[in-house]
C-alpha cells in the first residue's frame, strides 16, 4: 500500500490515536450512564469515538486519494504562541486583563512570518475591548483590569 497523501495521512493517525485515547481514558475515569441518563464520560466517550472513526476514515482516504505532501515544520510560531498563552497566564493577576492581553498578542504576533505593529495594537485593542465587555461586564467576573497601582 502506498500512501498517496501524507497530510491526510498523519492527520488521520492524530485523530484516530487522540481520539482513542481520550475515549478510553473517559470510560475508565468516569461514569458512563446510559443514554437516557447520561453520567459524565458519556460525552467524552462518544466525541472521541466519533473522532476516532473520522480519523479512520481520513487515514483510509490517504491510500487511495492523491493529496499533498506535509509542509515543512516551523517551530518559531508554536513557540511564540506558548510563550503568549503562558505569559498571559502569569501577568492576568499582577498586570490585569489588560497588560495581560497586551502581552499575549503581540508575542504571539511576533511569532507569525511578518510581524506589523499596526495590525497587532489593532487586534489587541478588539480582543481586550471584547474580554472586558464579555468577561467584566457580561459575566461579572472579578479580573482585574489594570495593575493594582493603576486602581
């Protein structure tokens, strides 16, 4: 068997492996319940049985469909991304909500292949506006907005 599409083909083994994995894990941690009455591993269950048959399908797909071929693997955005999501963690208490996103958006704008300030304060101004009307307003969670020298 030859595969014909690579990309169809790892993908296929993500989903097929994540999804097995975390159906199996659920069914032995959780309840499973019955349809009627659901206990809380039958959703979990289901989705990763769901996404397990998808990425079968997807891996069957890649012996007979012609695809292309897996780009090449770049490693500066993953890391960039994780340093922002994680950066932002950390300041959210001692910056607040506002630093925090600052921190988050442009490391991880500086992750992408061009980095243009005026687009990253762009989407920071949208995406904290957003958190703040969502998250503080809507749902009245207590995050704090500024640092607590700025309150």
């Amino acid at each position: 068997m030859t595969i014909k599409s690579p990309k169809n083909f790892w993908s296929g083994i993500m989903f097929l492996v994540s999804g097995l994995f975390f159906a199996i894990w659920a069914e032995n941690h959780y309840q499973m319940g019955s349809a009627v009455r659901m206990g809380p591993g039958y959703f979990p269950v289901v989705l990763g049985y769901i996404l397990a048959v998808l990425g079968a399908i997807v891996l069957g797909m890649s012996f007979t469909v012609k695809g292309p071929k897996v780009p090449a693997f770049h490693l500066r955005p993953i890391l960039f991304i994780t340093v922002g999501v994680v950066l932002y963690g950390y300041l959210m208490k001692p910056l607040g909500l506002m630093l925090a996103t600052a921190a988050l958006v442009y490391v991880s704008a500086y992750g992408g292949h061009e980095f243009k300030w005026k687009e990253a304060t762009i989407l920071f101004v949208v995406l904290a506006a957003f958190s703040w009307i969502v998250f503080v307003k809507g749902l009245t969670l207590p995050f704090p907005i500024w640092p607590a020298a700025f309150e």
